[in-house]
C-alpha cells in the first residue's frame, strides 16, 4: 500500500510518500480502507519533533491520526462493527490506503467520507477544553483563532450549551463566526479593547498559538481561566497547555449526536491527494483556515 511517512524531524519536505507493508487489526482495534483522513496541526507538531512527550514516535514513522473509511478487517475483542461499515475515528499512520483505528464510530447518515474524516481530533479537542476551562451556561467564553476546525466546533457546542462566545479570526472570516452563533472580531492592533467592548470574558481558549496568552490572562483575569493547545510556551504564563486526549469514544459519540441533531458542522475548506501531504502541512502551518483540510488516497 501507499502511506505518507518521515524518517527525519524537520519540515514538510521531509514527508515521502513510500510503498508499505498493511497494517492489521490488532485485539480491540478495526481496520479501514481509508477513503479519507484528517489533517491537524498535531501532526506537523509531531513530524517536527515538538509534543514527544505526548507522542512518542519512532522513526521511520507514518503521519496521521484521524481518518474515515470503511472497515475491512475486526480485531478480537471488537463488537458492534462488522466489516463493511463506514466509520470514522482515531489510529496511527492515516495518511494511508489502509490504517489501523483504536476508536472509532459510524459515519452520521449524509456525512461524506471527506467531512467525516475532519471530525475525530478537533471534536474531541473542543469537547475537552471547554470542560477544563470549566465554563458554564451564561458565561462568556473568549475564542482566539476561533476559524480553524477546533474553533468551529467550540463554537458550534458552546452556543448548544448557553455559553456566549466572542471569537477572534481574520477579517475574511468575520461572517463566518457570526454564522457560527460567535461575537466576531478581527485579531491584530487594539484586539482587546474592541474584545472588551463585546462584553466581559469569563474564559479563554488559545487555538492559534499566535502569542497572545498574556493578553488572554490579562482580559479572564485569571491564567487559570485560560487553556491552549497551540502555544507551548503558556505554563510559563501559568496556563495551562492541553495536550492529551481524553476518551475518544465518547467524543466521537457525542460529536455523532450533535451531527445527526443538526447542530454540528464543520466545513471541508480544501480536499488534498497524498502526493500533496507537504503542501498540506505547510497550509495548516499557515493558518487561517475556515474549518477542515482532509487527504484522500
């Protein structure tokens, strides 16, 4: 089979596009026919080198963790699937033809394999930060970077919870927050006074990375009110960075729920082959994204 691997930290140059061995389906684990996979900014933290601690890779190694398909082989243990479903879900190595997936659940009738596979990570992401930021129905919550997949399922699942959100993007994706349920503004020179002219902030979720924690603490009045996962550097600010996973399964329920209701979707902004892995990464690198990116086989 085909897969996207590096043998190298290093950036997107370093990822190749090989010929591999299958993998299988191990005890309590299914695997797909991949007809899509998710792209993260984890997987290029990854591929540099960044977040070992949090995932420890082995070189040479394949790159992706998110991935829609349809099941092909079911480990011992396994219930509830049988081959042929359509599922998404999290594994090891999804830049691939074929991969090996530890959780898992049925694709939402009228999702398509593109849009499934854009769901995994960033719902289980969303659902985790905004129960460590502990913000509750009637409070406000501040989103920085709020464009990004992360950012739209946030958004999407603080408005079904009562939480009012104010999320900051560039300016061409002003409606597109709005469109979210969002108190939008721009980000850049004087971010925070027209922050505080939207109303007060009871927390904050740094999903860019772009420097700002200072002022996010600044506006929450609180670091601990305040969470990233973008900016490595925020415990020295006294905030708090997530970077592990809480319980996919359930995640992955829950996001099934929202989609089936009609109150959760995330847009496909850009669908790439895997020849394209690179150019992949380094537009995930460049941010400003509006909802997903997802390889195809």
């Amino acid at each position: 089979m085909r897969k996207v691997s590096f043998a190298e930290f290093g950036g997107p140059d370093v990822l190749r596009l090989i010929d591999a061995e299958e993998p299988h389906a191990g005890p309590g684990q299914v695997r797909v026919a991949v007809r899509a996979a998710g792209v993260n900014p984890v997987d290029w933290r990854i591929r540099e080198g960044q977040v070992l601690g949090a995932h420890p890779t082995e070189l040479p190694s394949g790159v992706g963790l998110d991935a829609a398909g349809v099941v092909d082989e079911v480990g011992a243990g396994v219930e509830g699937v049988e081959i042929g479903d359509h599922v998404f879900g999290e594994g090891v190595g999804t830049y691939a033809e074929f991969a090996v997936l530890s959780a898992w659940a049925r694709i939402p009738e009228g999702l398509t394999f593109e849009e499934a596979a854009g769901y995994p990570s960033v719902t289980e992401t969303a659902l985790r930060i905004l129960r460590e930021a502990g913000v509750r129905p009637g409070q406000t919550l501040l989103v920085s970077g709020a464009a990004g997949g992360v950012g739209s399922a946030v958004l999407q699942i603080a408005r079904e919870r009562g939480i009012t959100v104010i999320g900051t993007a560039g300016a061409a994706n002003q409606d597109y927050l709005r469109g979210l349920g969002a108190l939008a503004t721009t980000y850049g020179d004087g971010w925070t006074e027209r922050v505080r002219a939207l109303g007060r902030v009871d927390a904050a979720l740094d999903l860019a990375g772009s420097g700002v924690i200072r002022e996010l603490v600044e506006l929450t009045g609180d670091p601990g009110k305040v969470i990233s996962i973008a900016d490595l550097d925020a415990p020295r600010h006294g905030v708090r960075f997530s970077g592990v996973a809480g319980s996919v399964p359930d995640a992955l329920a829950e996001a099934a729920d929202l989609i089936v209701r009609g109150r959760l979707h995330i847009p496909v902004e850009k669908v790439y082959r895997l020849t394209e892995a690179a150019a992949a990464h380094a537009d995930s690198q460049a941010g400003h994204a509006r909802g997903r990116r997802v390889i195809v086989p």
